[in-house]
C-alpha cells in the first residue's frame, strides 16, 4: 500500500527541512527522506562545526594579541580536543533542534534513500518515491505525493585519479575530523572553502601552502577582494600560488606526508606537507535517485528547473546543491521555500542569484551580493564605484581590526545598486543590508541617507555609498 502526501522531499539538508517546515505551515502533510542526519552536509559537515573552528582560531589570534588590548596573560596554549569538543556539541545542539521541528511541524521522517518510480499502478507520472534501507529485513515504504522536492546536496569533488583516504588526503569532511592539528598541509583549491581552512589553519599556526588553478584565489569574487585576501593570507604567512595545476598522477604519500607537484608557466614544481586537502568544489548527488524514470532534464551534473525551482516534470520540483547556482545553506533554504510556495500557489518571488549574498568567514571575513565590478561591465552598464576603508572607522580601531574596506558598484545613469563588496571585520553580519537594499532595488544615494550609528562597523557602509559620488565624509 502506497502512503499518500502532499509532498515528499528528498534530502533533509537546510534545502529539504526548511521547505518541509514550510510546507507544514501551509498545512502540507510531509514527508522527509535522508539517509543520513537531519541537518545534511551544512549542520555536520559543512557551515556549522567549520565556522565553530573558525571562531576558535580567532579566540586563539585574539589572546596571542591581548597585550595590545592592556591584558596581560602569561601563558596560554592551544587545546585542539577541546576545540573539537566545543565543535561537536554546537552540532549536536543544532541537531536536536532540526529534531524537534520535525515534530512540531507533524513531519514524517523516514530514515533511508529516496528512488524517483517511473509511471506505475500507483501513479499514471513519474513521482512515486520508494524508500530503500539499508536493513535487507525491511521492506521498501512507497509514498505516492502530489509534488516532490529533490533536496539531495552535494559532496566533494576530488581530482581526477586521485583517492581520498580522509587521513592523508582530505576534503573537507575530514579535516573537520582531524584529532590533532598537522604541522603543514597544502590546500588544493583557493574558493571559498580553501581560503576558510587556509585562514583557519595559518591562525592555528600551521604551515599553509594554497595552489589554485585560476589565476587568483576566490574567482568568484571582485578583483579588488580578492587581491585584499591574498595580502591578508600572506601576510599570516600563507603561501599562495595561482594559475597552477596538479594531476593526480604526480601525489606520492609516505610516512612522512604527502607531495605534489604542480605545473605553472609549464614548470613543475613540487611540494611537501604533512596532509594534502582537496577544494575543488562539490558535486551534487544525483546518482540512485531515479531521475532517469522521469523527463527530469540535468545539465553540467546538475538538474535544469526554472526560476521557482520546477523541472520539466511540473509537480517535482529541486533546490539547493542539486541545482547548483550558488550552493550555499542559505540559497538552498530560500530555493526551498519558494518551490513550496509555488506549487502552494502563492506566487513567490522567482529566485535570483543576484539578490543572494555570499560570505567567507575567514579572518578578513568577506561578502558579498550583487554584480561584481567587472561583470557589471560586461552586462554592459556604465559604472561608478566608491570604496571606503575600515582604516578610517572608529569601531575598527577600537576592536584592533582596521582591515579591508568596503566597495559599492553603481548604475552610473540610474545610481541603482548592482553590486556590495566588503572584506573586513564582521563584513559577513553587515552584508544584509546590502542584500535588503538590492531587494528593494535601491540607489547608492539612499543607502547613503541611512542614518548609521556611531560609532559602529557599518558607518564604513554609508561612507562607500556617499564615495561612489564623491561625497564621503571621513575620507577613505
């Protein structure tokens, strides 16, 4: 007998729980899937425990500096198990959460692996989910719903050949396990992800090398951030070298580590390190799911929707990593959400990655929403930027940290905001602003007429805002 439901969701990441709490609010009986725990790859693996990590390192590189704040200390060291103990109960706090809203919201749990069914005696489409456990004793559950949402995540990608042991060869899963810190580690990819560890790592003081195959590290950044990152890692002491490739063909690991050799400029170069980490990305998961007994389009190892997250089968619907874009926590629930409040009928706004910020929370921090400067140039605007230093914000000097600056890109005809950059102190709790003015399609001039506190990190935001006409008050 087939369970019947309004929706059932694949996956319980921050994409598949957050669509099924809202889906419950709009009195949907739902069902969630997930082999694993609930809270996915973010809670476990990804957002969470790596930002709890970041946020010990930066306690450490505060404390190392207490004496310029007139608290002296005279000693203190680095317990690495306590920060890994601090890291996992943050995560299992979180996850008794994500637990409890499941049963608040009424939403059935069913802890296995989600298969798409082709036209069946139960349905005349595509639609029906059978649900495999890993207990061959156990008989598959059939639901038949209205509407499917495929909320599968990613996981990471590796080079071609080249194995992860999560032991010697890391992604990003294990280093978040590592028991003890490694003396060296050379970090394959300079992203988002690379530039956290990276950051991470050197504030632990671990010898950091980043090879990244572009030809500058974050390359989905604005130029000006990106180059502002580069200095503030190698002023940590990270070495960073772009425009490089590594084969896998080229890794040999030893007792002593592991070493790589990458080519630039045709020149092979090698090096040694106690762990190599590979961070090239995530590959969403779209394998044994059944997409091929449906007419479910993918593209590039992702699944084709539209802009309320509807496949060519107009009642399954995906979001988050599965369709790649941004592949951030925060996109995938606001995907979630509104494939749940289109096949409502609610009539949400379409999703635009434009209106989604994206941060780094390495130390600089960065974020960022909107156009970038040069990709503003190429959709073919004329531009006016303004840029405004931390160097010159009285919060920033009283906290120890007048790094980085913030940049706004501007519609040089119509002053409407394309785009906000910012690196610095806090920047990744500042960027909504930013976002909520991209939302209400402000210009720069009425960001600037915002009237922000004093003293505080975000004067630095009105201060850019009046520099993209010339106007900024303190300079910059």
């Amino acid at each position: 007998m087939a369970l019947e439901y309004d929706l059932v969701i694949l996956g319980a990441g921050t994409g598949g729980y957050v669509a099924a709490v809202r889906a419950s609010q709009l009195g949907m009986n739902v069902a969630v899937i997930e082999k694993g725990k609930l809270g996915g790859t973010c809670l476990h693996h990804g957002c969470i425990p790596s930002k709890s990590l970041l946020r010990s390192a930066e306690v450490y590189q505060t404390v190392k500096s207490a004496s310029g704040f007139g608290v002296d200390i005279d000693s203190f060291q680095l317990n690495y198990q306590q920060v890994q103990a601090r890291k996992e109960q943050i995560v299992e706090q979180l996850y008794s959460g994500v637990q409890h809203l499941m049963k608040k919201g009424g939403i059935d749990v069913y802890y296995g692996r989600g298969r798409i069914l082709g036209p069946s005696i139960f349905s005349p489409s595509a639609g029906t989910i059978s649900v495999e456990y890993d207990d061959d004793t156990k008989e598959n559950d059939m639901l038949l719903p209205t509407n499917v949402l495929i909320a599968t995540g990613s996981r990471p990608k590796t080079l071609k050949g080249l194995e992860l042991d999560e032991t010697t060869i890391l992604s990003s899963d294990g280093a978040l396990e590592m028991a003890d810190l490694p003396a060296s580690i050379t970090i394959v990819g300079g992203g988002v992800i690379g530039v956290e560890w990276a950051s991470m790592l050197a504030d632990f003081e671990v010898d950091v090398t980043v090879v990244e195959y572009a030809e500058r590290i974050l390359p989905g950044e604005d130029d000006e951030i990106a180059a502002e990152m580069r200095r503030a890692l190698k002023k940590k002491g990270v070495r960073i070298v772009t425009s490089a490739s590594v084969s896998a063909e080229n890794t040999e690991t030893s007792e002593d580590g592991v070493t790589v050799t990458y080519e630039k400029q045709g020149e092979p170069h090698r090096i040694s390190s106690e762990k190599l980490l590979i961070s090239v990305g995530r590959r969403a998961n779209l394998t044994d799911i059944g997409l091929e007994n449906t007419d479910i389009k993918t593209a590039d190892g992702v699944i084709a929707v539209n802009e309320f997250g509807q496949t060519k089968e107009a009642h399954i619907y995906a979001a988050g990593d599965a369709v790649g874009g941004l592949q951030l926590a925060h996109a995938a629930s606001h995907e979630g959400i509104t494939a749940v409040e289109h096949m409502a009928g609610l009539n949400p706004r379409p999703v635009k990655e434009e209106m989604i910020a994206k941060c780094v929370y390495s130390s600089p921090e960065a974020a960022s929403v909107g156009l970038t400067e040069k990709a503003a140039v190429n959709a073919g605007y004329q531009v006016k930027t303004g840029t405004f230093s931390f160097k010159a914000i009285g919060k920033a000097l009283v906290l120890g940290d007048t790094s980085g600056f913030v940049k706004f890109v501007s519609d040089e005809e119509t002053s409407d905001l394309l785009g906000v950059h910012m690196i610095g102190p806090h920047v990744t709790d500042m960027i909504s602003e930013a976002a909520l003015a991209k939302v209400l399609d402000a210009a720069d001039w009425e960001v600037a007429e915002t009237v922000h506190p004093h003293p505080s990190l975000s004067e630095a935001i009105g201060e850019a805002a009046l520099a993209v006409d010339g106007k900024a008050v303190h300079g910059g």
